[in-house]
C-alpha cells in the first residue's frame, strides 16, 4: 500500500505556510503539482531536510522572491520542504521553527501625486495627477494555515 508523507509548502502570493499531503507513489510528480512547475531543483534545508523551488522562477517578471537564511540567491515562486529520510512521513522541524528561516518580499509600485492649481472666476481649482510610480521592496507577513 503506498501512503502519503506531509510536506510543508510556501507560498509568498499568497502569504501563507501550509501542510501538504504526497502520494509516495507519484514521486517528483506531486512535488512538481505542489510547486507549479516542471523545471524543480533542491537545495538542503539542513541535514535533514531538502527545500524544492522552481528552477526557472527567476527568470522573466516576478512579483516575489523569498530568501532563505544561509543562502545568498533569492528563490522565487512556490518552496516546498520535505524530510530527506524517506521513513519519515513529516519534516522534524515545527512549521513555526521553518517558517522562521524565510523571509518573503514582493514589489511594490507607489503613485507619485504633482498638485497644481488654476484660478477660476469661481475661485482656485486644484488639479492632482499621477505622474509616476516609486518602486520599493516590502516584505511579506506569512501566515502558517
């Protein structure tokens, strides 16, 4: 009989660190749909865990990013941590403990207002414009669900 084995899964869009289950039985298949993508690497969490990310989520436009303590590359897209033993059906390490070693950014686009101001016969009229953006890195609050 093949069971399945809880993986924890990050996902900066839309803020949140879950619990997923796998199939045993579908391999880097369930690791690919948990992700999103075809194109997966790994990298090791610690000596007991592995991290799966998106290899190519880098590469074109990207809204977030998420930097993982001990690592110098950004990683974008879906991560998912999984318990390197096979025998062991959940990561060791609390979702609280893992969670901590992320930090999630996305960015963001503020509108620059310009005032100006005509005289009328009625009085001042005031005109607000956007005339650009100001761009800026934000992190994320991840909540764990």
């Amino acid at each position: 009989m093949i069971g399945t084995r809880i993986a924890y899964v990050l996902d900066p869009q839309m803020a949140v660190f879950r619990q997923a289950k796998l199939s045993e039985g579908e391999g880097f298949k369930a690791i690919k749909n948990e992700i999103g993508s075809d194109a997966i690497d790994t990298l090791h969490l610690d000596s007991d865990h592995s991290l799966f990310f998106d290899d190519e989520g880098l590469r074109g436009s990207i809204t977030h990013y998420t930097m993982l303590e001990g690592h110098p590359d950004p990683l974008a897209g879906r991560l998912l941590l999984l318990a390197d033993d096979p025998d062991e059906k959940q990561p060791g390490l609390s979702m609280e403990k893992a969670l901590a070693r992320f930090r999630c950014y996305r960015a963001v686009l503020d509108p620059v207002f310009e005032t100006t101001s005509a005289p009328t016969k009625e009085g001042m009229v005031f005109i607000s414009g956007v005339t650009s953006f100001r761009a800026r890195i934000e992190e994320i609050t991840i909540s764990i669900v």
